[in-house]
C-alpha cells in the first residue's frame, strides 16, 4: 500500500514532469530517450508509485530540471539535520582497547 507522502511527492514530480516536458519534447520523445513506453511515460506524468523513482530522476535529468530534485534532498537533509541537532542523543562511551 502506497503512502500519501509517496503518492504526493511522485504526483509533484509527475506535474513538474509535464509542464517541462510540453515545451520541448511529445510523450513518445521523451518515453523514446528514456527507454520506456508512452504508458509508462504518461504514468509518471500522472504520478503513479508504480513507477520506479529512479526514471522520475532521469527524466528530470533529460528536461535539465535536475538541480529541483537537489534543491529538494538538500533541504530534506538540512530539516533532518536540525531535528535531529535538536534531539537528545545518549553518548556512548566505548572502551581505551576499541
């Protein structure tokens, strides 16, 4: 079962997906250069989880929109990384002989 987060995230990169793609390349372009079938492109477009997440990367690569894909883990990262500044972690201490 596909969570909402998931399905939020692929249905945002299948929107941003499109309108790059309609300036520059026809569905069967595109699915060409990615090596998939225009079904398969038209359900990225559309969002489906059932589409590996790694052709969502690569047609962001192809329409040079890649850098959104960045921007979006560098802030993933940078809220992880001041949740998790803000969380108690317990020290381990390990032994002189580790």
């Amino acid at each position: 079962m596909e969570s909402s987060s998931s399905l939020e995230l692929t249905k945002s990169l299948g929107s941003l997906i499109k309108l790059a793609r309609i300036n520059n390349y026809t569905q069967d372009e595109l699915a060409h250069r990615l090596g998939i079938s225009r079904s398969t492109m038209g359900s990225i477009e559309k969002g489906k989880t059932s589409v590996s997440i790694g052709l969502y990367f690569e047609a962001l690569t192809i329409l040079g929109i890649e850098q959104v894909l960045t921007e979006f883990i560098d802030g993933l990262a940078s809220n992880f990384i001041q949740g998790r500044s803000r969380t108690s972690i317990a020290k381990v201490e390990l032994p002189d002989d580790f």
